[in-house]
C-alpha cells in the first residue's frame, strides 16, 4: 500500500512539474496562431 502511494504521488509530481516546465519555456512567438476566420470558409454563416 505504502509503495503504491509512492508511485501516484511520484507520477503526480512529475506531471506537474512537466506542466509547470511547459509554461515556464513557453514562448508564443514560435508558434502559429490558432485563428479561423469564418467568412472565408465555404458555406459559413455571416
């Protein structure tokens, strides 16, 4: 049992150290944007 617990909470510390490694890196100006810009799609509603 003891071992078990061991092993979420080493999995859990990893994970969130990971997300924390992610968002301290980041860097916006490398990445594409994310933007859809329905009038130029086919068969959108404007």
């Amino acid at each position: 049992m003891k071992n078990t617990l061991i092993l979420i909470f080493a999995a859990l510390a990893l994970m969130i150290g990971s997300f924390i490694w992610m968002v301290a890196t980041w860097d916006a100006s490398k990445e594409e944007p994310v933007v859809q810009i329905l009038s130029t799609q086919t068969g959108a509603i404007t």
